[in-house]
C-alpha cells in the first residue's frame, strides 16, 4: 500500500510537469485542472496502476514529444519482516531494510601471503537481526533470551602485532627449511639405496652369469652335442698332452728309459680320451639326429597363425595340421620304452590301422613288422631281443611321415622336388 502511494505522488508530480494525454478528455488550457480533479476523484483503495500509459513532454520548441510509459509491478506481495502498523488507520509501515535488496558482499579469491598465513574473525555489534526488528518499547517485547554479550580483549597494539608477526615468520620459515632438508635427505638416502640396490643387483646376476656359464662349461664337456664342444675338448686335450709331454722331458729325476715308460702310458691315456670323445661324438650324433625329427615333427603338427588387424595371432588348426598331429603321436608312441605288452599292442594296433590306408611296399613292409612284433610280443621275448626290430619299425614310419602322399603337411618341408626323389626311393604305388 505504501508503495503504492507513493508510485501515486510520483506520478500526479509527473503530470503536474507534463501533459498525460488519457483517452476521453479534453486537450484544452483547463486540461491541467480536469486531470487534477481526475486524479483526486479516485479512491486510494481503488486505484489500479494502468500497464502503459501516454506522456505529453513539451520540448524547448514548443514541440509535443508523446512518450510511452511502461510500468513494472510487483510480481510478488513483501512479507512483513518488520517496521511499524498505525493502529488508528491500519496503515503498515515496512522497515527500510525490508523495502530494500540486499546484495551479497563481494569477496575476491587471494592467493596472496597474508591470506595464507593469518585466520581472520571478524565480530560485529550490529547484527542482521537489528535490521529487520522493531526496539523493544511499551507495546513491543523482545526476548533477549538467547543475546550474548561480547565484551572487548585487550588491547592490540601495532607493535605487538609486528612482532607477533616476525615470531610467526620465523617459525613458519624453521619449519619450511626443515621441510626441504629433510626431503632433500630423503632423496638422497634415497638414490643411495638405489644404487646400492642396483649394485647388489649387478654384482648377483654377474654371479649368476657366471654359475651358469661354469654349469655350461661342464655340460659341454660332459655331454658335448655341438661340434664346438668336441672343438673344446680336442684343444683341451692336446693342451694336456703337451704340457705333460713337457714335464717328463723337462724332469731331471726320471732317465732315458723312465721317461720312455712315460710318454707311453701318457700316449695310452690320451687314446682312450679319445676313444671315450669318440663314443660321446656317437652319442651326440643320434641325440641331435633325434631332436631334429621331434623338431620337424613338432613344426608339421603346429596350427596356422593368422595376423589380426589389433596384430594379435589367431591359431587355427587345419585338417593336414591335425593328420600330422596324430602321426606325431604314433611316431612317439612307437619310440616310447618300458611299455607293457598290452599297451604296445595297442599303439601297434593304431599304427596298422594308419598305414593299411594306403597300399604301396613301405606300408606293406611296416604292416609286416608290426605283425612279427606282434607275434613275438605274444611269445614273450623280451625288451633285448626286440630293439632293432622296433628301431627300423620307427624309421620306416618316420619315412611314411616325410611322404606327402600320406602327410600333405610335410610337402612344405622338402627341399627337393618330388619328381627327383621318386628315383631315388623304390616306392612303387599299385
């Protein structure tokens, strides 16, 4: 209401320097009584702002400016948070802290030093709640119940303040020091465990390197395969024989006749060295002879990798990967010792039933020694009197593996035409 009344005198204040044109008067000199007595007309309770209306502005020209006026109203009715209600005409007066918006304290972000170091708390006499409530006087009572006093400290003085300001800085600056001492410390006890790591590292694998190279040293000197290894052992040797050969020569205490004697028997122990380098040379032949079938073998048996778009592999197995599989494991089965009759008659079996597929004179040849074996396993002879029947069975199924006919896979692995090889084997296909 009180807003009202006053967009009222605002306005009637207007029109008395303006003109108001209102649609239905008159436009002549008694235009400023008639809008006068217009306005009076109106009850205070009925009167409704108009949205829009007409202002006649008289320029210095003596021009008539119609401007349009757009009024805003309040979208809402204020609460009654405070002020004062005349209790003879019922009149409510708002407080002025209620008639106005409170806008909200502007506090910029600091990352400055005194904004870091220091916890502000700031107290102030003159609440929020004052704004807004009415003193306590004869018609009015206040509860002051929950009030709290805040009573002064004492007084802080610049000086004290100064120097309550360097004490904290120095301690601030105690602490940061240590702080970047200790972790520099860290960091450096640090790098020295880790070198010290590195070098227990270094020194272990240095010692395991060379464990397993004294491990391989002996290995291949005691089970030589590579010709390299007999190399060794051959220079060794001769190394040995000259240098005992020097000895006896060289000894004073031994005569003519003595040393004679000991060249001799130093001769004797350098040949049976070699006779025993020999029977390893013997040995190491059929054990890397047998490792490179396994290794073929094994090549022919293995699935088909596939390059993926993500160059990931996928393993696929196709029928002649598969066929050279089974093949692979007869060939192992056939090679396999201390096998009871029952179950060697059964990889024998399973080897008849593989090669009576085909029908040329190498499956034929195989068919019948599987059968003397057969028989002779019956009568129970024994595992002595059936190794080189058993080792020319492996061979001859070895060659029916290398076949392409029986195995397509192992025609990637000839290195020789096949025209050029079937003048050389007597395999006759009927």
């Amino acid at each position: 209401m009180y807003h009202q009344q006053q967009m009222q005198q605002q306005h009637y204040m207007q029109m008395q320097q303006n003109q108001v044109h209102i649609p239905g008067q008159m436009q002549d000199g008694g235009q400023q009584q008639q809008q006068k007595h217009y306005f009076d007309s109106i009850e205070t309770d009925e009167f409704v702002m108009p949205d829009m209306f007409e202002v006649e502005i008289r320029l210095a020209d003596n021009q008539i400016k119609i401007v349009t006026v757009q009024v805003e109203k309040q979208s809402r009715m204020k609460p009654y948070i405070g002020g004062f209600r005349n209790n003879k005409t019922g009149q409510a007066y708002h407080h002025a802290f209620s008639q106005t918006d409170q806008t909200a304290s502007y506090h910029p972000e600091r990352n400055e030093r005194i904004v870091q170091t220091y916890q502000y708390k700031t107290k102030s006499t003159i609440m929020m709640r004052e704004f807004g409530t009415q003193m306590e006087k004869g018609d009015l009572y206040i509860d002051k119940r929950l009030d709290k006093i805040i009573y002064p400290r004492p007084y802080f003085s610049s000086a004290m303040w100064k120097k309550q300001r360097e004490a904290t800085t120095l301690h601030i600056q105690c602490h940061v020091r240590g702080w970047f001492a200790r972790k520099l410390a860290n960091s450096l006890r640090k790098q020295r465990d880790d070198r010290e790591k590195e070098l227990l590292r270094r020194q272990e694998d240095l010692r395991a390197q060379e464990e397993q190279k004294h491990k391989e040293e002996i290995e291949r000197r005691m089970h030589p395969k590579k010709n390299k290894d007999f190399e060794v052992l051959y220079n060794e040797l001769e190394a040995w024989r000259l240098n005992e050969t020097k000895k006896i020569k060289a000894s004073g205490e031994l005569k003519e006749d003595e040393k004679k004697l000991a060249l001799q028997q130093l001769l004797n122990k350098e040949t049976k060295i070699l006779q025993q380098i020999d029977r390893l040379k013997i040995t190491a032949g059929s054990i890397n002879k047998q490792d490179k079938i396994n290794e073929f073998l094994r090549a022919m048996s293995d699935p088909k990798l596939w390059k993926r778009q993500d160059n990931r592999y996928t393993e696929v197995h196709t029928p002649f990967t598969t066929r050279a599989k089974e093949l692979m494991d007869l060939y192992n089965g056939l090679r396999l010792p201390f096998l009871s009759t029952d179950e060697r008659l059964d990889v024998l079996l399973h080897t008849k039933w593989t090669v009576k597929e085909f029908d040329c004179n190498l499956t034929r040849e195989i068919v019948d020694l599987i059968d003397r074996e057969a028989d002779m396993l019956n009568r129970g002879r024994g595992e002595a009197s059936l190794e080189g029947l058993r080792k020319r069975l492996s061979n001859l199924f070895l060659q029916f593996i290398e076949t392409p006919e029986f195995n397509p896979e192992a025609a990637r692995f000839q290195k020789v035409p096949r025209e050029l090889l079937q003048q050389t084997q007597s395999i006759i296909f009927e």
